[in-house]
C-alpha cells in the first residue's frame, strides 16, 4: 500500500478557475490519453499492472494523481477510484458494489469539498486556515470501512493508493503569514495538516489491524516535494518597477523567477563583449573582454537573452 503524502502546486479549486490546462484533473487526463493513443505515459502504472496480475486496487484521494495510478481504467469496474469529483457527473463511476458497500456503511456517494481547506488568499487576503479535515475524513471512511473490507473479503493480494493531501494543500494555502516569513509553513494551520495526514494514516493502520491483514501488508510512505519559506520582496530585481495586478509594491511576481545571465556580444571592434549593468534596457553598456585598458565600449543594443524574468504560473 503506497501512501505519497503530498502533492504539487496550488488547489484543484484554482486550477479550475485557470484557463491553463491541469493536469490534477480527471478531464485532463482523459485528454491527454486521447491524443497519446490512450495512454500519454506510454507506461503502465503500477495499478494497472497489479491488477493485470490479479490483485485488488484501489486509489484514493486527491483529484488528478488519484486517478492518475490507473488513468487507463475509466469505467470504475477494475480499479475503485475515489476522488474530489466522485459522485459528480465528471467523475470516474462507482461500481454497483462500491454503491452498495457505501450505502451499507452509512457514507455519502458523492466526496464532500475542501470548504474552508480550498482557499489559497492572496496578497491582500490570508489563505486557509483550516486543514483538509472534513474530505480527508471522508476518503479515510471509504478506505477503512468500505474498500479494505472488500478487499479482505476477495482473500487476493491488494494494492491501495492513498494520495493524501494534507499537508501539501494546506500548506500552499496557508493563511499563518500573510506577506510575512515567520511562522511561514510551521504555522499552526501547517501543523494542523500535518496531524490530519498522521490521523488518516493511524486509521488506516487500524483497519488494517482489525482486519488481520497489517501483518502481511507493506506500507509505503512517499512524498513529491517540501516547503521553504521564501521572501518575495527585493531590492535589486527590476522586475519589481514592473506593476501587476496581484503584487505588492516592491515584491516580486506570482510565479518570479530569476535567470542567469551574462550575454555575449561582439563589440564594434569585433571583441567578445559582456553586458556591464543588468536590466532589460536599450542603451545598455558593453565591456570588451580581453582588454588592457579600462576604455569601454558603450553598444546601444538589447542584451541578447530579454527574457530574464518570467511568470510560469497565472
Ligand atoms: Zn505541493
């Protein structure tokens, strides 16, 4: 049983509103299978190859990566998949089985959402101060109490994904240090997340206890990256001369990010010249290299990489 603990940027709430396509979305995925003759991996998942071999599966959790470990099963009858969107007319379907089993147990069919755990603020407003708690509860629900019974049932070897969100989405939503480094993602909603996660992993555990199978089952736990708490204000960057909507006064950009850059070009004497000041200016002075004297030669042109700053995220 692997259990990655986080995921990647900003909410599935955001990449909805985002006119750039996403790929922690069931939709997307479908897509991108589409025209990659339905398979864009060109690999199979290890979903896919366990049950090939006759095991269980099942993955749970957060939209996109979730079904993602068996993306080529979409019609819910060999892997269970069970997401942000199940439920809904997008999501991948329920078996009859599952229907029953959830119904058997008192649990919603349809996955209840992030609320509160789904806003990200922004330069002027507090993110979240709340943890994943109320839709983690349920995905823990539907895998303690429905999917590992089943599985114990069919007396076969079983692979289950758990793809927790917390902590990943909190912390990118975090509301503990608006604009400010301190607590930054050891914050109080941060180690909230981490608690949920730890609590919907015990509970796992448990089931599996309860269930006789703990003995005979691995668990894996994995992440996909961590935090560190940057500052987004500088003193030297250009970029902050430049205004956009969603920035602070001498911050940098949603998205900044810094390049390298020391362009080469040859000068009117023909000498390998270097860019003497920074910034995306005409006018800009050159240096000849190679030079004995301290005698520049000053070339009115653009450097030759403009693109020094880029917005990667809307
Ligand atoms: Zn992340």
């Amino acid at each position: 049983m692997a259990i990655p603990a986080c995921s990647r940027i900003r909410s599935t709430s955001h990449a909805a509103d985002s006119p750039t396509a996403f790929i922690e979305n069931d939709a997307v995925l479908g897509d991108l299978d589409a025209h990659f003759a339905g398979n864009f991996l060109n690999e199979d998942t290890i979903l896919k190859l366990a049950r090939d071999k006759g095991y269980s599966t099942a993955a749970v959790g957060k939209h996109g990566p979730t079904l993602l470990f068996d993306h080529t099963e979409r019609i819910g009858l060999q892997t269970i998949i069970v997401d942000d969107i199940t439920g809904t007319a997008q999501g991948i379907p329920l078996s009859a089985e599952m229907g029953e089993r959830l119904k058997a147990a008192g649990l919603a069919m349809a996955t209840p959402p992030r609320g509160a755990n789904g806003i990200a603020g922004n330069v002027t407003t507090p993110g979240t101060k709340s943890a994943n708690v109320v839709q983690q509860d349920y995905f823990a629900a539907v895998t303690t109490r429905v999917v590992l019974p089943m599985f114990k049932e069919r007396s076969k070897p079983f692979l289950l994904v758990f793809w927790s969100r917390d902590p990943d989405g909190t912390q990118h939503n975090q509301g503990d240090s608006l604009n400010v480094l301190v607590p930054g993602i050891n914050g109080p909603t941060s180690l909230a997340a981490m608690r949920n996660e730890d609590d919907n992993l015990a509970r796992i555990r448990s089931a599996l206890s309860e269930l006789g199978l703990l003995d005979s089952t691995n668990i894996i736990v994995t992440s996909d990256h961590g935090f560190s708490t940057i500052s987004k204000q500088s003193q030297t960057s250009s970029t902050v001369a430049t205004k956009f909507s969603d920035t602070l006064p001498g911050h940098l950009p949603f998205g900044f990010v810094a390049r390298s850059r020391s362009p080469i070009r040859r000068c009117s004497r023909g000498r390998a010249c270097t860019a003497r000041s920074a910034g995306p200016t005409p006018g800009i002075s050159w240096q000849c290299r190679g030079q004995t004297s301290n005698r520049n030669s000053s070339i009115p042109r653009r450097p030759a990489t403009p693109i020094w700053a880029a917005r990667l995220r809307i």
